[in-house]
C-alpha cells in the first residue's frame, strides 16, 4: 500500500482524545484510504478537556470531513454536535463525527463494530447466554450491541456491583425485559450458581432443547476489562476453571497482547477465543463508510487487519 501525498485538495481526518499517542486509528484509516484512493490525512489529536470544544468548533471550522473521539471524551464531547444518531444517543457515548451542513452528527460505531467484527470471526450469539466481565465504558457498548442483537441472557460481572447494577438498569429501562433478562453479580458471589440457574431457565424456556443445563460451553463470554492488557499479562480478572468451562467462546476486547490470559484460559477448557483486533478494525471502517456514503468490503477488511497485526 502506497502513502498519501499530501496536496492543496487533501481533507483533514482525525481524533480527538487524550492520550492519542499509542493509537493505532491513524494507521486504519491510512490504510483505508490508500485502497480507496482517497486524498485524506488522518491525525490523532491530543485535546485537553477545557478546549474540546473549540477542537470541535475548530476542526469543523478547517473543513474536516470526520473525526473519532476516544477516551475520555465520548460523552463529554456529546453537547458540541448538532445531532446525535438515536443509537449513539441511548449509550451515551460518541466516537465518530460526521460532517454536516450545520456541524458535526455523533454516532457510536463501537457498538456495531463489535458485531460485525464477531460475524467475522464467524460467532453466532444469537439465543446464547452471554457473560460480560466489566462494567465501564467499553461494557456500555458491548451491552448495546447485545441488546440490539436481543440476545436471551445477559450477565454482568464486576468487582464492583454497583456500577454493573447502574449499566444493568439504564439497559433495563431502555429496552425492557420481555426480549432479554440481565443479572449482575460481583466476583465474590457465587456467579456460577446464577449461571447455573441462567441455563436451567433457558432449558425451562426451551423444552425441545438437547443441551443439558450445566453442559460445558454454551456460554459467550465478553471480557471488557483492563485487567490482563500489557504490561499487567499474567492477569485475568476471572481465573477459576469452572467458569471456564462453561465458555464455547471468549471475546476478549484487549488488543495488547494479542493472546490474553483470559483468551487462554478459554482455550485451555476446550473454548476458542478471539481478541479485541477486529472490534477496532471494525469500529473504523464503519466510521469511515459513514463519512464517504461507502460499503468497505470483507476483503479490505483483511488487508487493513494484517497491516494493524504487524503494526501491534
Ligand atoms: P473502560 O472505559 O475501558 O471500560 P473503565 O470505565 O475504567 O474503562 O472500566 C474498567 C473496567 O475494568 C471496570 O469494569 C473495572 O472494574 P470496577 O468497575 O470494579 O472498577 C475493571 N477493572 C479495572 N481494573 C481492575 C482490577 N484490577 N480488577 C478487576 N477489575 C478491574
């Protein structure tokens, strides 16, 4: 892949966080960009919070066609956009602005990112019991994209119970709970009863049904914690083996390493396990089609994933 050469017609891309230095969105979009022939110079920004807005008005004010917003600002920069997709607006939480007529519109392509990145790895979780470990902002989005996938059951665990308490509600009052049942527990509790007692309720819900409650691997697990990313690898917030039993599939959303102790932990008890790679990958090039009015196709998506490998 070729590099862009910067000319008087090049539009401006970017992101806007703090820190930016280690991302690696700068290098996605890059390569997006030289496959489509696209004259687009993407840049990581580093904002501090008392100038978000006038980065916004700024950016807006250049012509940049888009921007990405990470950490800590997808709230924060919600109040400076001229509208907000109803999606992005239910999580709370905006990463990629588009340009409009009247200004920048907030969306949230962490969400479907995830999803699509899942189909990609060839996960189905429809009408599987899903286990998220975490309850922060990268938990916000994977219960977005679960309920939107109306998926049965949902657990949450978190060393603290009271924010996956606080996650589970907002969920609960958005949706209902007539197409999907959330639990939360912290990791004192005895969550493997409570799975347990997820897979007899589904068996109940199910009679036809061959599996057995209590059969190993019928659970997907989403690991969205920090716990386990480098340098802190030998860790895993979970580590007994009976959970993990439990698991056909580990979805870990750590990218660094690429192999996870969690993700080993499942693979040891017979599970696969995927890293948080492709929900990047994806997160980007949804970002990317909503700023060109574009489909990216899985091809491309393979390109752009082996050249991120190389890079991380
Ligand atoms: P993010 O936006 O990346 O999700 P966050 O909001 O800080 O970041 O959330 C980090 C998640 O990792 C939380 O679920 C946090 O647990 P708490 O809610 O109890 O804080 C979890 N986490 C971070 N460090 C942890 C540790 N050492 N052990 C267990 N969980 C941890």
């Amino acid at each position: 892949m070729g590099g862009i050469v910067i000319d008087g017609k090049t539009k401006l891309l970017g992101l806007l966080g703090n820190p930016v230095e280690h991302s690696v969105s700068p290098a996605l979009h890059a390569a997006l960009a030289s496959l489509r022939n696209d004259n687009y110079a993407y840049l990581a920004f580093k904002v501090e919070e008392d100038r978000l807005k006038a980065a916004v008005d700024g950016a807006y004010a250049l012509g940049a066609k888009g921007l990405n917003v990470t950490v800590p600002y997808k709230k924060a920069v919600m109040p400076y956009l001229c509208e907000i997709d109803e999606k992005a607006s239910l999580l709370g939480a905006v990463n990629t602005l588009v340009r409009t007529e009247h200004g920048f519109k907030g969306y949230n392509t962490d969400m479907p990112g995830l999803y699509r990145a899942m189909k990609y790895d060839g996960v189905e979780i429809t009408g599987r019991p899903v286990v998220v470990i975490g309850a922060g902002g990268v938990s916000n989005a994977v219960l977005g994209m679960l309920y939107e996938a109306r998926v049965p059951q949902i657990l949450i665990l978190n060393r603290t119970k009271e924010k996956a308490d606080v996650l589970a509600e907002r969920f609960k009052s958005a949706y209902g709970s007539d197409v999907t049942k959330i639990r939360t527990a912290s990791y004192d509790e005895d969550y493997l009863k409570i799975m347990t007692g997820i897979e007899q309720e589904m068996t109940d819900h199910n009679p036809g049904s061959t599996e057995e409650p209590g059969s190993p691997g019928r659970w997907i697990a989403i690991q969205a914690t920090s716990v386990g990313m480098s340098p802190g690898t030998d860790a895993a917030a979970i580590d007994q083996s009976a959970f993990y039993q439990k698991i056909e599939v580990g979805y870990d959303l750590i990218f660094n390493p690429a192999e996870t102790k969690f993700m080993k932990l499942v693979k040891q008890e017979g599970g696969r396990s995927y890293n948080g790679l492709r929900m990047l990958l994806f997160q980007g090039i949804y970002a990317y089609e909503l700023w060109n009015d574009i489909s990216v196709p899985d091809e491309w998506a393979g390109e752009v994933l082996n050249k991120l490998e190389e890079l991380i």
